[in-house]
C-alpha cells in the first residue's frame, strides 16, 4: 500500500497523509495481518480509520480519534496493492 494517501475528515477539519511504511508495519504488528490480504478478503471499516488514526500521529487514544473522526478517503494508491506474498 506503498503510495497511498489519505484525506482524513475529523470535527476539527481535514487533512491529507501518506501511509508511511512505519504505519503499515504497525498495522501488520496490531491486527497479525499483511495490509495487503487485510483489504483484499478481510476488509473491516476499523484498518481504515486505525490506519487513518497512525498515519495522522496516533497521539490521541484511538476511541477519541473514532468520536472525532467524520470521513477516510482513499485520494492516492499505487495501482498494484502488496500482495499475499510480500
């Protein structure tokens, strides 16, 4: 998920990130899962805005970030997702 951006809407206004390559190894480390399978057969509306929530700084608890949180937005992607294998 290398190239990936996103606009994250919140209560307090917007803004767009990239999902760095720390934010993809932290998701893997959290949810026991390549992103790649995570958005291909186990597509749950949490690895987004869990994502959305680390690639803004994760400083805020994640339930508070969630009570803010109005929209995630996919704005760029590389056009080949990580597959399985990587």
């Amino acid at each position: 998920m290398f190239g990936m951006n996103l606009r994250v809407i919140t209560t307090k206004g917007e803004t767009e990130v990239p999902v760095t390559p720390r934010v993809s190894v932290e998701f893997e480390r959290q949810f026991q899962t390549g992103l790649g399978r995570a958005f291909q057969s186990d597509q749950k509306l949490e690895h987004m805005y869990w994502i959305a929530w680390k690639a803004t700084g994760g400083k805020a608890d994640f339930e508070k970030f969630l009570d803010e949180l109005v929209d995630v937005q996919i704005v760029g992607a590389d056009e080949r997702p990580l597959s399985d294998s990587q």
